[in-house]
C-alpha cells in the first residue's frame, strides 16, 4: 500500500513545481512512482487533482481546494518535526528576506511590524529586486517568488493566488477607445514589463494557460511593475499587471479595468521559498507562517475587486 503522507507531497510539490517529473526529481523518486502516489490518492478521494500534459501539470478546481488542507497538513507536521529540535526552537538572530520590489513594498512591509512585535530577539533584512536571486550562493534565508517555479532543490510554500489585469486609466481610454479583443491590443499603447517571460517586452499572453499569445508594442518599458503603472495613472497607455499592484488603484477608479474575449494569464501564485533543510530555521517557519495566516484564506489587496478571470 502507498504511503498516505507522500502523496501530499508528490501532490503539493507537482502543483508548486508544475510537473510530476519535476516533483519526482526533488523528492528523489522515479517519476513512475510519484505517477502512482498521485493515482492512489485522487483513487482514494474520487476526484481527479491533477490536469497532466507532456508539457506541464496543472490543478483541477478539485485540486485547487484540496492543496490549500493538503499544505496545511504538511506544514503542521513539518512544525511538529521541528519542534522537537529544541536546538532550532529559539527564533532570534537575523532573518534575511528576499523579495521583488513591489510585492516588498507594497505587501510585505505593512506585515513586517506585527511580526516584529511577535518576536523581539529577531532582525528583519529585506532585499528587494526583481532579479531571480540565488538564495545559496547570496546567502537569502527565505525568498517570495510570483509565477512558475524553477529551482527544484528549494522548498516552497503557496502563500496566495496570484492574478493579473489589463487595466488602464480613464482619460486614455476615452482618447483611444477600449479594446474588446485580444487582437485590438496591437492598435493600442501597451507599457510592458522586461522581466518577465510570459508578459514580455512585445508580447502578452492570455487565456488561462497562457495558450493565446498577443504582439504588443508601445513607447515605454520597464524592469519594475509600479513604473509602469504610475506611467499608466497618466493616460499613458495599458498595463498588464499583478492585482496586487493594480488592487488600490483599480477601487479608487484611477484606473479601470479591462475585460477582453480571452481572460488573464493565470499565474501559479505567491510562494515563499527557502533552502531545502530538513528542518527549517524556526525563524523561517516563523515568518512564512505569518505570511500564510495574513494572507490566507483570501488576500487582501483581490479584497473588493471584479476582474476578469
């Protein structure tokens, strides 16, 4: 019989990572087997978890539901582990954080404080960029990273969704007209963002899994997403952004959001990463659970909003 536990892993790991292969690899198991871990646990609970494809593995909405218990079950029994470490019990000395620069200072920064206050004996260094850090080599205890995760041999927690809106500001719209379709773009100023694989320099893509790819061109780019909207807040052009750079603005009508014949990207989500250690740091385990109990069950800055999705 297979092990119960280790299908919640093989499970939470594929969904983080976005294949069983990927899974298989940081688990050290043959694919076939986290195959068959996955296949006696959607057998047990007579729900299919996972869509699999050649390229990529996905979560069914069944699946979405049920990773949120299944990394809650997990993360209680890493807790349990680690607590009977009593050398790794004490959180207090430095905790460096690593985050790119509008999720740190838009989200991270206001939860700083509380945390701060929860554990006295500890210092916060917050590093934000939007370079793809290597936590080993620059020594980062804990990272948050938005979308597909590439470094199999970290582990990562799911903190929240992630979603994206086309959005722009009232007065350009009512000079350039509002697109209605994906194809309408092309005659439309996009300010576009250069870090990014999938919201490319000239390209964007849309439809949940990203199948619809658009060419797009417009007069600015830019490596950081809150310059493009600030650019956007004056009737420069559309932004294709995070809802948690776009939340404020879109409640308050600065800017407004865009529906087209084909709905956002949808982004893996927000996780927090960190060396793969047997037992994490309690002042890692500290923070990330922070962040899990603020911005669970929903974030805050989806909070309100209507977008296309």
């Amino acid at each position: 019989m297979l092990d119960r536990l280790t299908g919640l892993q093989v499970f939470a790991r594929a969904a983080a990572l976005g294949s069983l292969s990927a899974a298989a690899r940081a688990m050290g198991m043959s694919q076939t087997m986290a195959t068959k871990h996955v296949n006696a646990l959607e057998e047990r609970l007579g729900v299919h978890l996972l869509h699999r494809t050649t390229r990529r593995t996905s979560l069914t909405e069944a699946g979405r539901r049920y990773l949120d218990s299944a990394e809650r079950i997990l993360a209680d029994l890493a807790e349990a582990d680690a607590m009977a470490a009593a050398e790794q019990l004490e959180v207090n000395g430095i905790l460096r954080i690593n985050a790119p620069v509008s999720f740190g200072a838009r989200v991270l920064s206001p939860l700083l404080p509380a945390f701060a206050a929860r554990h006295p004996g500890l210092r916060v260094e917050l590093g934000v960029n939007d370079r793809l850090v290597d936590l080993v080599e620059e020594g980062w205890d804990v990272a948050i990273r938005i979308g597909p995760l590439r470094d199999e041999a970290l582990v990562a927690r799911r903190l929240a969704p992630c979603r994206l809106a086309l959005a722009a500001a009232p007065a350009y719209l009512e000079t350039h007209g509002t697109p209605r379709t994906v194809e309408e773009l092309s005659s439309h100023n996009c300010l576009a963002y250069t870090l990014s694989r999938t919201l490319g320099p000239d390209h964007w893509r849309f439809g949940k899994t990203g199948a619809v790819r658009v060419a797009i061109s417009g007069n600015l780019q830019a490596s950081n997403g809150d310059t493009l909207v600030a650019a956007a807040l004056g009737g420069q052009g559309i932004v294709y952004e995070p809802t948690f750079i776009l939340g404020d603005d879109l409640r308050s009508g600065a800017l407004v959001a865009i529906e087209l014949d084909h709905p956002p990207i949808e982004l893996d989500g927000v996780f927090a990463i960190y060396p793969g250690h047997r037992r994490p740091p309690a002042k890692v385990r500290a923070f990330v659970d922070h962040l899990v109990e603020r911005l669970r069950p929903a974030p805050p800055w989806d909070r309100g909003l209507r977008v296309a999705n």
